[in-house]
C-alpha cells in the first residue's frame, strides 16, 4: 500500500491521476477469494485510491477464461475491456 500511495503522490506531482481497476478473474475463483478481495477493496478506499469497478463486477464467467484463473481467452478480453470502457466513461473519461 505505501508503495501504491507514493506512486500516487509522483504522479500527482506530474499532474496525473491514478485509476485502479481489479484484474478480470475466473467466477468460480473470485467466489473463493471473496474475502481478501473485499479486504483489497476496503484498504484502497480508505487510501483515497479511485477505483473502476469492484472485484465482483470484473468477474468474469469460466467459459471465457482460456487456461489459468486470470488468463481470458478473446471472448473474455472483449468482455472485461466492455467493462473497463464503462468505468472509464463514469469517471468522465
């Protein structure tokens, strides 16, 4: 996290914005990990970072995940990048 906020804080100084987004992620998988991504989620919000989305909105169905839990085939790629453009556009960008 203090990694995360100095790199914040350089390119505030450059004046950039920082926009985070969770990873897109196989569903069954998210549904394991729901409590650390939650706990993800809290500690970024409570460091003022702007996120896209929430780690449930990027989960992405298992038909569209190509061999590993993070690894989408195009399908997915199409899908998760409909996501993103929609998160940008809710910021205004």
């Amino acid at each position: 996290m203090e990694l995360l906020k100095w790199f914040k804080a350089e390119l505030s100084k450059k004046n950039a914005k920082l926009y985070i987004s969770f990873p897109g992620l196989q569903s069954s998988t998210v549904k394991k990990s729901m409590k650390s991504l939650n706990y993800i989620e809290k500690k970024l919000l409570e460091n003022n970072f702007v996120l896209l989305g929430t780690p449930q909105k990027y989960s992405i169905p298992d038909s569209l995940i190509f061999n590993t839990v993070y690894h989408l085939s195009k399908k997915g790629v199409d899908y998760r990048t409909a996501l993103l453009i929609e998160d940008l556009k809710k910021q205004g960008l």
